[in-house]
C-alpha cells in the first residue's frame, strides 16, 4: 500500500514529501548582485531564489493548513476541523497516518462509503497515536527553516528580509 500512498503525496506535494527533500542551494556565493562576478547567470540565480523562497514558503502554508484542518480550533479557523477527513482528503498527516502502525484502521474506515461522526474520531484519534499531528508541525517547521535558508542567498535589504521571516513565521504559527 506504500506505492499508491507515496504516488498520492507526490502529487499533493509537487514531488516532495516534506523532510525528505534535499534541495540543493539554488544560489550560490558570488552569484548574488552584490558580488562583482554578478551577470546574466546571477541575475538568472536570484530570480530563481526568489521562485524557490515562494515556493517553500507555499509549501509550509499548505502543510500547517493540513494540520489546522485536523486539529485546529474552529472557532478560530472558521471552518469545522472534520470537514477533511469526512471527505476523506489525503491530506499530510492522513498520508503520515496511512504509512504508520494504525494505518490500516485508517484504510478500513476510508473505505467506507460514508464516515459517520465516530469514524471521523476513530481517524483523528488513529492519527493521533501515529504521531501525524507532530510529525506535520515539524514538516512545517522544516520548511520554514529551508525558507529562511533561501532567504539568506537573495539579495535583499535588512529590513525586506525581516519582513518575509515574520511573514514565514505566521504562516506556521497562525491559529486560523
């Protein structure tokens, strides 16, 4: 079952499961527009930093919207926290909990046609114990942290830079 789970992650996440992603550095030194061997080529580099810093940024956001999706505070978010598992998204800590020790609970109760409100809790509770609500906060972390890894190759005042990491920072750490 490991294939077709893996396939459903690499779609929801452009190819990369969060963690395991070994992105290389996109601009290296003396390619940024402070250096005097700036050209074409690091001109091409910074834009290319700036795609990659949106990117992973995007990909945090996405991942704590997975967790808020599951054990978010409604009130907070304005959307039910068991909306996502009712419609049985294959959302990151779903995906986590599939692979994990309970995932055949999981499975079983996805594949019925409709889950009733103590299925839904039977999955939240599934994921739970997998550890899925912890592993998709650091996942988020992680790609906040390679963020701001980006972040720090692109040319870019102080101040802009301050900017974008609470930006970051939010994202990951927002309630709704």
């Amino acid at each position: 079952m490991g294939g077709p789970l893996l396939r459903v992650a690499r779609r929801r996440y452009d190819g990369r499961i969060p963690g395991n992603d070994q992105r290389e550095d996109r601009c290296a030194p003396g390619r940024s527009p402070g250096n005097r061997s700036y050209t074409r080529r690091g001109a091409a580099c910074h834009r290319r930093g700036a795609g990659a810093l949106g990117e992973t940024i995007g990909l945090a956001f996405q991942i704590h919207d997975d967790y808020l999706g599951i054990w978010g505070n409604p009130d907070l978010t304005g959307k039910s926290n068991t909306n996502d598992i009712a419609r049985k998204k294959k959302t990151l800590p779903v995906i986590h909990g599939l692979l994990g020790p309970g995932g055949k609970a999981v499975r079983e109760i996805y594949a019925h046609p409709e889950l009733t409100e103590a299925d839904i809790s039977a999955v939240i509770t599934a994921l739970r114990e997998s550890g899925a609500d912890e592993f998709t906060r650091e996942a988020a972390e992680r790609q906040a942290a390679a963020a701001v890894a980006i972040l720090d190759t692109i040319d870019l005042a102080a101040i802009q830079k301050d900017d974008l990491r609470a930006i970051g920072a939010y994202l990951i750490d927002r309630d709704a």
